[in-house]
C-alpha cells in the first residue's frame, strides 16, 4: 500500500495532536486540550455539565465539536460523509 501526500499530511496532523495529549494526558491534565477549551471558556471543571450557567460560546463550541465527533464516527470508521 502506497501512501499518498495527502495520507502522510493527515498521519502526520494526527500524531501531532495524539502524541501531547496522550503524554499531558499523563503528566499534567491541565495543559491536554480540553483544558485549554475550558480555560478559555471560564468553564468551572468541577460543575462541567452544569448546562444552566453556560454561556452561548459554551453551546457554540460544544455544538461545533459534537458535530466534529459525529462526523468523525462516520468517516473514519466507513469512509461516509465525504471522500
């Protein structure tokens, strides 16, 4: 199987992401990205899904990444919703 520019372009996109969060995963939760989201939001971490309190750029990221996951559950697995 020859790997294409494009495959090692994504192969490279995803290490990049999965190689510091598995290690800060580790180390130091606080610097993974979900922290950093949080951080930006003012999110208080020990009342996460405390929905009362969230702001609409808490339902905005929130709705953007679970379409982001949605897709993602579609397209890796099966190759659905595009290419």
């Amino acid at each position: 199987m020859k790997i294409t520019a494009w495959g090692w372009y994504w192969l490279v996109v995803l290490a990049a992401i999965a190689i510091p969060e598995t290690y800060w995963g580790f180390v130091n939760g606080r610097n993974t990205i979900s922290s950093v989201i949080w951080s930006l939001e003012r999110l208080d971490v020990a009342h996460p899904l405390d929905f009362a309190e969230w702001t609409p750029l808490h339902w905005a990221i929130a709705i953007v990444l679970w379409l982001l996951f949605l897709w993602l559950s579609f397209h890796i697995p099966f190759g659905w919703l595009g290419g």
